[in-house]
C-alpha cells in the first residue's frame, strides 16, 4: 500500500482535476510553471513533500478551439512536455506515479499506414515510461489495441455510464445507433444495447434500430467521402442517436446527421467522448442538423472561445462531465480494487 493519495494537474486539464479533486475531498498539489524568455519551461512543485505518495498526474494531450494549425501543434507539444515534466520532477520522491491522460496524447497515430511515419502514440507510451510513469488511467483511446504499445499497465475508461444516463433522460422510446462511420460500430451497438436493457428494466418499452454511414475516404483530409447508410432504412418518427471517440472537424457527424434527417429522423443527437472541435467545427455544429451534441471534458470545452467563432450564443452543445467516473478509478486504484463495475454490463 502506497502513501495518501495526491492530484497533480497540467494546465491542459485543471478544471478536470479541480473536479476530481472536489469529489475524492482533497487539494491538489500546488504547481508552479515557469516560461523563460528562451521558450523553456520549468515545472516547480511548491507544496509539501509528496514523498511516497500514490501520486496521481492529470494532463489531456490535446485541446478544443485551436484555430491556428501552428499554434495547435506548439501547445499540444508543450502539453505533453509538461506531462513529462511533472512526471520526472518527482519520480524519485513519490511512492507511485500514474499518468492520468483523459485524452491520450497522438492517439490518433497508432499504425503505419505510409512509409517513413511515426507510431507517435507508440512513442508517448515510451516517453513515459522512460520518465518513470508507473500505470497510465486514459479514458477512450482511439484504437484499443494501443494499450498494447505499453509496457506499463494501461487502463482504460469509458464515457458509456455518463451517455447512457442521458440518452434515457431523454424520454425517447424509438430509437435508431447509428454509427458515423465503420470504426464506431461496435461502440454504438454496445451502447444500444445497453440503453435497451436500461430501459426495460425500469418498464419502457424500447424500439431500437441500429446501422451505419459506409464511406469511404481517398486520402487523410478532414473530408470523407459518404456513400449510404447500411442496416437502417427508414428513419421516420425516431429519435437517431450516434456516437463516437472523438470529433474533430465535425465533417463526418454533419454528413451523418443531414443523411438521418433525409430518411425521417424526428432529432438527430450525438455523444462524442473528446470533443476536440478544431477549425470551424462549432460553427458547423451550430449550423447542422444536429438536434444536440454531447461532449465530455477529457478536452476543457471553452465557451467563452466557442462563442467568438460562431458569433453568438451556443445552442447545440453540451458538456458531460466525467470526473466521477476518474475519481472513482483513482480511489480503486489506490486500494487495489478492480476497476470494472465502472464500465457498462459488469
């Protein structure tokens, strides 16, 4: 058994962590970041010692409304080099270290698919490792099979709980999952079923359809190509829900909203676990079909930021927040308890 528990968090995540924090009834350690005149960043813990410690260090690796490609990649770098270095500051002092990453830094770079590319998501497991990362706590990697690239225990999360409680508050009976693309069909079957299952237990009656949008894409832009919803017809009077790991441009959610909506769809809401919305994502949101969309805070949405780029007020999105579901994880770490009654059909 390892000391107290102690949060630690990166600038990327702190309303997150204060959230954490706020439900496991602790402070967080303070955190002092210093930016020289060169560039260089210093990372400062001035509180009391963590000194075997079960420390826990919270930092996502991306974030929402980066309108600047440039910019983007300078933050989200400096955000992992930050990780790194909160990690390295105390691995000789705290008891264990896990890496908290609501939001897995390149986790979309998890295969080579061309010549002469990085498995980037491969080399931040590594760099954690080499700074002396004990576990990593992640929430919805893009691609499960990444926990495989780790050669430190890797658990992941899910948003399905959080989802799910919304989904039924909903009051909607005819429902149709209908996956954005290829990769989310086995997320939006298991949460259909689950949903179902939900709802007869508490004496609804669900009518629930399930399919996909078939696309295809011809090279790696923001812009797929969409051919046809496979598996649903019709649409008419139903409630479509569609949900994914994550949304970036918004392009494809937006295809397949204006698809449902074509075949009868009555609302059309999506549940998306990292709503990274770069670009003009939300404008497009706030422009689409789409009755409401439903992100989590892995990645700290920023209204005020989201306001500035559709020039008014917002009227489709909306923030769930998953901090119980990490502090309940956090807690059963540090007894040693198992952590899969936090996920859906356990």
């Amino acid at each position: 058994m390892y000391g107290k528990i102690a949060i630690c968090c990166g600038r990327a995540s702190q309303p997150l962590g204060l959230r954490i924090c706020e439900i496991l009834g602790i402070e967080p350690e303070p955190v002092e970041f210093v930016r020289f005149t060169n560039g260089n960043l210093m990372v400062n813990f001035v509180g009391e010692s963590v000194r075997e410690k079960d420390v826990f260090v919270i930092q996502s690796g991306e974030r929402s409304l980066l309108q600047d490609r440039d910019t983007a990649y300078g933050v989200v770098s400096g955000d992992i080099l930050e990780l790194l270095q909160m990690i390295y500051a105390i691995k000789d002092s705290a008891g264990r270290i896990s890496a908290v990453t609501p939001y897995f830094p390149y986790a979309r770079s998890d295969k080579k698919d061309k010549p002469r590319i990085a498995i980037t998501a491969k080399m931040i497991f590594d760099m954690l490792e080499a700074v002396r990362a004990d576990r990593v706590l992640t929430m919805t990697l893009h691609c499960p099979q990444s926990q495989g690239f780790s050669n430190i225990p890797v658990d992941q999360l899910h948003a399905d709980e959080v989802f799910l409680d919304r989904i039924v508050s909903l009051g909607r009976e005819r429902l149709a999952f209908v996956a954005p693309d290829s990769g989310s069909i086995m997320n939006n079957d298991f949460l259909a079923m689950h949903v179902a299952r939900f709802m007869k237990d508490r004496g609804m009656s669900p009518d629930i359809k399930t399919g996909y949008v078939k696309k295809v894409r011809v090279d790696d832009s923001e812009t797929p190509h969409v051919r046809t919803v496979e598996g649903v017809d019709d649409l008419t009077g139903r409630t479509v829900i569609m949900n994914d790991d994550e949304i970036l441009s918004g392009k494809s959610l937006v295809q397949c909203a204006e698809i449902a909506r074509e075949r009868g769809a009555e609302d059309v809401y999506a549940f998306i676990t990292h709503g990274i919305l770069s670009g003009n994502a939300v404008k497009r949101i706030e422009d689409s079909p789409i009755t409401r969309l439903f992100v989590t805070d892995t990645v700290e949405f920023n209204t005020a930021e989201a306001e500035k780029v559709t020039g008014g007020p917002l009227t489709r999105i909306e923030t769930l927040s998953v901090a119980r579901i990490f502090a309940e994880a956090i807690k059963r770490t540090h007894e040693g308890k198992s952590l899969s009654s936090l996920f859906l059909g356990k």
